[in-house]
C-alpha cells in the first residue's frame, strides 16, 4: 500500500480529530492524520515552561464519560488523576463542597429564599419542562432570585463549562446540561499535562498501521464528482498529494469550507456555516507558587468575581507537573462579552484584579504566562446551542470537534462524542475494505 493511499484522512490532531483517527484505525481503516503544528492535542496540549507543564487549553478531563469510554474500546493509556472532591465553591469566604448535597446544598449555601430556584431545576427535569431557546440562563436564574451571589455561581458555571457568560448561553442548554448529560461530575487531570491524552491516541492509531504527520498542513482537499479523493499537503517544505476514501475534519466547519473551497457547496450550507461561526474567548493566567496558595484539590470556583471562573490546582494531585517544591495553578476568566470582540488588556486586568482578591498571596506567586484564546484558536468554536452540524453536502467528508457538537455539550468531551458519532456514520456507508499489510 503506498504512503500516499489511505482509506481514512483526518485533517487536525486535537481532541476530535484523534478520537476520531484512533476509532477508525481500531476499526481497520488505513488512517492518515494530519497536523499543522508539531505537537498534538490542538486546543487541549501543552507547552513547557522552565519545567511546569502548562496547558495551553483544556485543562480537566471527565472521568466515566465518552471520552473514557473512548480509550477503553482503542486501548489506550487513559492517564488522568481524580480530583477528590473535583470542585469547592467559594461562599462567603468558605470553601464549600457540594458533592453529596448537589444543588440544594449549593444553593442554600448562597441564599435563604433558593427554594424556588430549586423547583425551577426540578421542573426541568420533567418532560416539556425546559425553557424556550431565546431565555438566557441569566434571565432564568433572575425570574427566582436577585441575589448577586448566585448569579455569580451560574455565571462561573456556564464560564467553567461553555466559555461563555449566563447571558450569552441559552437557559435551555445549561438545564439539559444538568439535568439530562453527564455534566462533568467526577474529572481529573492527565499528569503529564493534557497533551498525555492524545499522545496515547496518536500511539493507538500508529499501533494500527495508521500514521501521524506532525508540521503537516492540509493546503487543500480535492473534490471529484462531488466526493472528497484526497488533499494537497505541506510536508518538510514540499507539496504533496495524498488520496483518500473518505475525509474527517477537525477544524471546524468554517475552515474545511475554505480547505474544499465554496464552490463546492450549496448556498444555503455556506449561510448556515457563516451564521454559526461564533467563537468565543477566555483568559488564562498560569501562576505558580513555592507556598499552597488553595487547599481545594481540583478546581474552586467563585461566587463574587468580576471574570474569574475558577482557579485549578494542578500540584495536588499532580505534582510532577511542577519542579520539586513549587506548587503549579491556572486561573482562568471568561471576558464580556464572551462572544465576539473585546477588550484583551482591560479584561485581562479583571481576571488578575480577581485573583489578587480571592488568592491570598497571588502578588508572591510566580506569573509563567496570560493566555487569551479568542478568534481562530477559541474555548469554544461554536456557542452551545448554536452547533453545526457534523455532515456536510459532500457525502464522504465530515465534521468533528466543538464546532459541531450535539447540543448542551461541552469541551473535549463533546469532541469524543462527535468522533464516535461520525465514526459509527462511516462504518456504515464505508465498510472497511483495504486488507492489513
Ligand atoms: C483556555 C481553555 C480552557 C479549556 N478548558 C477545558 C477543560 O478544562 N476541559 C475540556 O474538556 N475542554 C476545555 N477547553 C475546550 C477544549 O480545549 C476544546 O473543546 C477542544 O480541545 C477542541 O478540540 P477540537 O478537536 O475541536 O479542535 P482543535 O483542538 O482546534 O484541533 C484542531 C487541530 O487542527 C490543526 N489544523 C488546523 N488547520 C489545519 C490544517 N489546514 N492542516 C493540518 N492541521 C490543521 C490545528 O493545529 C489543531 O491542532 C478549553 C479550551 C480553552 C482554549
């Protein structure tokens, strides 16, 4: 079989891409990855820093959902250490853990008049009870309480999860969260820095026979009969041109619009991706600190910041993400607004003014680096609730990652589901048919 033949071709190495590539070569598909940068995970790696491990996106993976089932059916290393308890909110100066209590101990911990807020939760569980799509989760949180501190909780919620503020997410996406998805309830941290999840991936689709090209750019991808056949590629400062049966793309519907070129779709595909392209942003300060700055083992979130959702505190469970001695966090913030434009250094300000609040002892700790991801390399590439869809008008190409997942997911998670989804799509459109060398 030539290097250059391949029954599958995913175009990006992050989150969805790799699941994505990892399915279908333990399928056994002949599977090419292909990633612009030199390293894998995408949004969800990691860089070094004078020896701390910094994430340069998602920083906490879910335990027992998607993404683990994922690993287990390819086999793969799933290295990530629980945080127990995985989150304490900070109320009034307590840091509170709800884990057993759930809602009611969170909100009665906020406020004496929470019990209304509670049926509305309640009535959402029930079947017709979700609010309209237009209610934003602000709004509906504001028909049952006034109360500051609890705005705040939903907001640093929806920040946490969604990487928008509860005015911009849709009340409906956050209650399905809650009420009816896994919700992010037991999570964890990869040791070796996030980028340790897809390394295992990218092992188990070069263990198949598949392959991972790293500063690799997909420049185009060759439409015949209305069928993706391959792509140009950028490799070692040359072009070349792969073939493939079928094509996955991982970054994002609006990009792989481009990479095929518009002539190649309806109109009304080419609105419905322009329309649905709403990145959004968030701040990341990665500080760290020879003293523990917070007790809380995994993440503590907030009730009373201006843009700080939540600080994480990696050391606890992991230390070798630190030198000998140092203790290693992220805080991170979402801006306002959270989708569209904004102003970097004045939101920026917020997050630190935040943290120096509500960390005793920020103004000792060591500053490693600010990240604001926004624009082409976002939280989030498309607003939960206002997803893409996965297929595209080209039968043998299809979408993975957070620009088109199903609705009220989030983050990597969602990234694994949308790979499963479209890798079970495959298998029965394309059987396998090339035979192992
Ligand atoms: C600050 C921050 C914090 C976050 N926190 C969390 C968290 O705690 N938990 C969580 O689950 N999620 C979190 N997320 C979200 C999570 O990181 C993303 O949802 C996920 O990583 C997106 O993965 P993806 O597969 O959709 O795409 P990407 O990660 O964007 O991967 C696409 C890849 O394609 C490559 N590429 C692009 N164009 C080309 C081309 N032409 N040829 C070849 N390669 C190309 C890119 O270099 C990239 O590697 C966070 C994100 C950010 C930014």
């Amino acid at each position: 079989m030539s290097e250059n033949r391949w029954d599958a071709l995913v175009v990006g190495a992050g989150a969805g891409g790799l699941c994505a590539a990892a399915r279908l070569s333990n399928h056994g598909y002949r599977t090419l990855v292909v990633e612009r940068l030199d390293r894998v995970g995408g949004r969800a790696s990691t860089d070094e820093i004078d020896g701390f491990r910094i994430n340069s996106g998602a920083v906490v993976i879910e335990l027992g959902g998607i993404t683990e089932q994922t690993f287990t059916e390819v086999d793969a290393k799933f290295e990530v250490r629980p945080a127990d308890p995985p989150i304490l909110y900070r109320i009034n100066g307590r840091d509170v853990d709800v884990t057993s209590g759930g809602w009611g101990l969170l909100i009665s911990q906020l406020t004496r008049h929470g019990a209304q807020l509670l049926t509305g939760i309640g009535a959402a569980r029930a079947d017709g009870g979700l609010p309209d799509r237009e209610l934003s989760t602000a709004d509906w949180v504001r028909r049952y309480t006034k109360h500051d501190a609890v705005q705040g909780i939903f907001r640093n919620m929806c920040g946490s999860i969604f990487a928008v503020g509860s005015e911009e997410l849709p009340a409906r996406v956050f209650l399905t969260y809650f009420t009816r998805k896994s919700a992010f309830k037991r999570f964890g941290f990869c040791p070796e820095g996030t980028i340790g999840m897809w390394k295992a991936l990218a092992e188990v689709v070069e263990r198949n026979g598949g392959q991972v090209w790293l500063d690799t750019e997909a420049e185009r991808l060759t439409v015949e009969d209305g069928r993706v056949t391959g792509a140009r590629i950028r490799r070692g400062g040359e072009s070349l041109d792969v073939a493939c049966d079928f094509a996955v793309s991982d970054i994002g519907p609006s990009a792989t619009l481009d990479l095929v070129g518009p002539e190649h779709f309806p109109s009304d595909y080419i609105g419905t991706v322009l329309q649905g392209d709403l990145p959004c942003g968030m701040i990341s300060v990665n500080f760290a600190s020879r003293e523990p700055l917070i007790s809380a083992p995994g993440l503590l979130s907030f009730a009373r910041t201006r843009r700080l959702c939540y600080v994480a505190n990696f050391t606890a469970t992991c230390p070798e993400m630190a030198p000998e001695g140092w203790h290693l966090y992220v805080g991170t913030g979402v801006p306002k607004p959270s989708i569209g434009d904004f102003d970097a250094d004045a939101e920026t300000a917020l997050v630190l003014q935040d943290l120096r609040e509500e960390i005793p002892d920020f103004e000792q700790a060591r500053i490693l680096s600010i990240a604001v991801t926004r624009d082409g390399w976002p939280p989030q590439r498309a607003v939960a609730g206002y997803d893409l869809p996965h297929d595209t008008p080209i039968p043998n190409l299809w979408n993975v990652g957070d620009a088109v997942k199903e609705y009220a997911n989030g983050g990597t998670t969602a990234c694994a589901e949308t790979a499963k989804i479209v890798v079970d799509e495959i298998r029965r459109r394309h059987p396998v048919t090339s035979t192992p060398d």
